[in-house]
C-alpha cells in the first residue's frame, strides 16, 4: 500500500507561535494606545475663525488634559469661563500671573514685561501687515490667572473684550481644561511651540505625547496585520507548483 505521509517541522510550529505572539502583542498595543489617548486627551471642535490661522474653523483638535498651573506663555488653551460664555474656548496664553502684557511697540508687537515677542503665527491684517493688536492696552495680570488672546488679533473677542471688568481681562488658571497638542482635521499634526516666549522666564511647554502614541497605535496596527498574514503567506509559499505541499515526502506504506 503506498501513500503520502505529512510532515511538519519545528520551523512551522515556531512561525505559528510567533505568529500568535505578534497578534497578541499588536491588540494590546493597538488597542491600549486608543486606551492611553482617551485618557490624556480630549477631542474639541473649533466653532469660530478667532484663531486662524493656526486653527480653522471646524478643527478637530486633541487636547491634553492639564491643570491649570501647569500652562505656560504661548500656550493655545481649552477653557470654560462662565462670565466669558456658557461653552468652552479656544485662545492663547501670551501673559500669566504678574506679567505686565501691553499693545504696541514701534514695530506693532505685543510686549510682555516690557520684552517685545514675536509672533509669526498671527493672521495678516489689511494689506499684509501684522500687528498684536488693533487697539492699544497696558494690563497687569493677577496673580494664577491668564491673559488670553485669539490668533486672529481682528476678529477675536479675547482678553481685550473684558478689559473693563474685575480681573481686567484676565481668566483663572481653574479654567483651563486642556491644552491643544495636535490638529487631526484638517491632519496638522502638532501644533508648533511658539520660540516668542521661549526667553522669558519658565520657558514655553513641551509638545505631549502624542507622537509617541501615534507610534504605539501603528507598531500595533503592523504587529496584528503581520501575525494574522503569516499563516496564509506560508502556507500560500509552502504550496510546489503541482498544489502539494513542500514539506510533504513520499513513501511506501504498510
């Protein structure tokens, strides 16, 4: 009686193994990196064109969740101030506590402790010229509070708006909810840190981590997409042009 008789190596049954561990290990990255952003992030849309334009209207952004204490100068900023509106807000942080912000130098740039800031990511006004601002003002700001305005110096109704009030234009640092790391829609990627503010003291923040999680979420994508092709790809490769398997051996049986 004669017959085929299957093998199966030790190379097969490492790939199976390996192959699994790859699938395993990609879910977990792939679906923990989604686990991580819900955490450290919050989606906003950007109803109004006040920040253009580093920001358009309809902008999905993320937003990492911070405290408050943590923002510093140059930072753009989610917060909820009830006497500013009954709905989050979109700004940028261009003085904290004790710095005198005032409008404008010879130049048409805003000053922060009498040290004039550029800041190339604001919107060209009428004939292409860039000014800080359009009306003039000199304001100390409290102390754990925020002097915060739109990239579009225009349009925006920010800190100018409020001059007139209590906190002279100023937010509490309580109110922030978030800072803007990224823009997904249209895909920015993250926002540039403003180098402005970069010589004053405290410096400017840090980019979070969203690079980092963009990583682990696609190392996981390709660790699951390579595990699960492995076994069609080798049993596809482990096919001789007559359909019998490669590893078959032929023989006489008994």
């Amino acid at each position: 009686m004669s017959g085929t008789i299957r093998t199966k190596g030790g190379r097969g049954r490492l790939g199976s193994v390996l192959s699994g561990l790859a699938v395993a290990v990609g879910c977990v990255l792939f679906l923990g990196g989604f686990v991580w952003g819900a955490v450290l992030y919050r989606p906003f849309t950007v109803p109004t064109d006040s920040m253009t334009p580093t920001l358009d209207v309809n902008s999905r952004v993320l937003a990492e969740r911070v405290d408050g204490a943590e923002v510093k100068r140059g930072d753009v900023v989610v917060f909820n101030d009830p006497l500013w509106g009954s709905s989050p807000m979109v700004k940028r942080v261009v003085a904290v506590g004790g710095d005198t912000v005032a409008c404008c130098d010879a130049e048409g740039r805003l000053t922060v402790n009498g040290k004039a800031v550029d800041e190339p990511y604001l919107r060209p006004g009428m004939g292409g010229r860039t000014i800080a601002s359009d009306r003039e003002f000199s304001v100390t700001v409290p102390e754990d509070s925020l002097f915060l305005l739109g990239d579009d110096r225009h349009t925006s109704l920010d800190s100018r708006t409020h001059l007139e009030e209590a906190g002279r234009g100023s937010v509490p640092r309580s109110t922030v909810v978030a800072r803007v790391d990224a823009v997904v829609w249209p895909a920015k990627g993250l926002l540039d840190r403003p180098t402005g503010f970069a010589g004053l003291p405290g410096g400017v923040s840090r980019p979070g981590p969203f690079t980092t999680l963009l990583a682990v979420i696609g190392a996981g994508g390709v660790l699951v997409f390579a595990g699960a092709a492995y076994g069609p790809v080798a049993r596809l490769l482990g096919r001789r042009p007559d359909g019998r398997r490669t590893g078959a051996r032929e023989g006489a049986g008994v």
